[in-house]
C-alpha cells in the first residue's frame, strides 16, 4: 500500500470512528435541522418549551433509573408499575383530603415498594432480573385494575388541588418550571452517583464481569437492591410529575415509558467505547425521542407512522454506531 493510500485509509478510520463515538450528536443535530426547515413552529419558544416539559422531564427521569439498572448488567420491565404505584397512591390520598406533602410521600413509598419486590425477587430467590420484574409488571398491572375497578381513572376535583398539589408542576425559580428543576436535581444525584462515587463502580462493575464482582468482596446483593430500589424511586417522582401535570391518575399510563426508555438508554450507550450507559448519553438518547416524536407531530404524521419513525431511528442509529465501531476492531 502506497503512502497516500494509507493515509486515505487512516482519515477514513477516523471519520468512521468519529461518526460511531457521536452518531447520536450528528443525528440529532441533523434531525433538528431537517425539522426545523419542515415546519416554521418547530424552533418557536411554545414548542421548545412543550418538548422539553411535557416530552423529556418525566422519561428522561424514567430513563435515569433504568440507566442504574442496565449499567448493572440487569433489566427493569416495572418501571411502568413504579410510575402507575406512585400516581395511583397520590391522587387517592389528595382525592381522600390528605396533604400533598402527606401523598408525594406515601405515593413515593409505594414506588420504593415495587423496587423493594424486585430487589427480593432477585437477590433473594434469584430470579433473574427480565423474568422478576415482567412478574412484577403483570402484578401490578392487575393491583391498578382491582383498585379502579376495571381501570376507571380518578380525576381530581379543583377543590383537592391545594396550593402544595399545584407547586409541583405549576411554579417556577427564576423562570425554570419546577418540572425542570426536578430533572436537573436527579440527573446531578444519578451523575455522581453512578460515575463519581464507589456505589457506581461497585455497578459498572456489576455489569461489565458481574462474576470477578461476587468474588472480589462486592456486597452484589446489597448494591443489587440499592439499584431496582433507586429505579423505582425515580419512577415514582415521575409518576408524582405526572399525576400534578394532568391532574389524574389514569390506569397503565406509566406503561407508555417503558420502551422509550429502554430506547433512549441504549442509543446513549453509543457515545461510549465500552457500550455502557452513560448519564449524558442518556439525556442524549431521550432528546432525540422527543424531537422526533414532535417533529413528526408537526408535520402532520399519525401516531402510528412515528413508533414506525422511531423504530427506524433507534435502528439505524446503533446499527451505524455499532458497525462503524466493529469495522475497526
């Protein structure tokens, strides 16, 4: 091989490797591009404002959790439940006169509840983690049934809706939508926790040779529990989110997180050479779900050509990514 072909070739491997590290940023900033010459409202304040509250807040939350779990070599398929658990327990409560510190309380313990399940199911009777939490997902899914009688949803009278209800998605500091700042308070604690602290290495290790971790010292059922029990919890802020948002509480909703989720958290995965999920490609992951949802909205797809439009993406995004990367190797 002569001395430009080789040349060549090494500026091909290096656009190749920079498109696999950060397909996900060329992808999104492409897409935003595309939507924004497709539809004038698409960059407007109004909708940035809609996509980043009401699309990214609750399942980039939901996705935070479900980072925890997948770095940990496991899987969480009751984030639904977590998010449905908390709702249903906080809307019941303030429809029952209680405060609304009393009911974000005890609607969280209930979300904790599920993970406390899963981490017993787990840890304890060694269920492995896809078949422990499908388990949980079809009990719960039947708990909410039983207790709406057939799935009725509860709506909140505007008599119940107290000034504590209404500061969970109403207020704002400093013009940021309590929403918002609820996400960035979780994303900081996630961050730390899982890349800056030993908690995190206890699981990246966990889930990178999960064997080496049990004989190396490594309370796995301990760190275990910890992981499903904070998946939950950050469910069940997002089920506490969402029930102040519309004011309800409706059957099965949290459902609708689950595959997102699971698709923004392993489009992150490209932005690392291990494949690992990180908190920032995560975020990234959950961004692009949301763009690309409203885009296609606002060009004037139905809801069942965009899960075909998602699909795709999610497709072709780590197929690039990981093809790319293989090509390399």
């Amino acid at each position: 091989m002569s001395v430009s072909q080789d040349t060549r070739a090494t500026g091909a491997q290096k656009i190749g490797g920079f498109i696999a590290s950060y397909s996900v940023v060329i992808t999104f900033l492409a897409i935003c591009l595309f939507f924004a010459m497709a539809s004038p409202t698409f960059l407007t304040g109004a909708n940035l404002y809609n996509v980043l509250v009401n699309n990214v807040v609750m399942l980039a939350i939901v996705a935070l959790g479900l980072t925890i779990v997948i770095s940990s070599g496991g899987i969480d398929l009751s984030v639904g439940v977590s998010v449905d658990m908390a709702s249903m327990v906080f809307v019941m409560l303030l429809a029952a006169g209680y405060g609304g510190v009393f009911g974000v309380t005890v609607g969280l313990l209930a979300a904790v509840a599920v993970g406390v399940l899963n981490a017993i199911l787990i840890t304890r009777l060694k269920i492995s983690p896809f078949l422990a939490t499908l388990g949980v997902l079809f009990i719960g899914q039947s708990t909410q049934q039983l207790a709406t009688s057939g799935g009725q949803p509860i709506y909140l009278i505007t008599g119940y809706a107290g000034a504590q209800f209404n500061a969970i998605a109403r207020t704002s500091l400093l013009g940021v939508p309590m929403p918002v700042l609820v996400l960035v308070a979780c994303i900081v604690v996630v961050y730390l926790l899982l890349h800056r602290s030993v908690f995190g290495r206890a699981v990246q290790a966990m889930g990178a040779q999960p064997g080496v971790a049990w004989y190396s010292g490594l309370a796995v059922p301990r760190q275990l529990s910890l992981v499903y029990i904070g998946c939950a919890l950050l469910c069940g802020i997002t089920g506490i989110l969402l029930s102040a948002t519309v004011k309800s509480y409706v059957p099965l909703s949290g459902n609708a997180f689950l595959l997102d989720a699971i698709g923004a958290t392993f489009i992150g995965t490209t932005l690392s050479a291990e494949r690992r999920p990180t908190v920032i490609g995560t975020l990234l992951g959950v961004l692009l779900l949301a763009v690309v949802k409203n885009g296609l909205l606002l060009i004037g797809w139905n809801f069942y050509w965009q899960q075909v439009g998602i699909g795709v993406l999610v497709f072709l995004v780590l197929a690039v990514s990981f093809g790319l990367r293989r090509a390399r190797q």
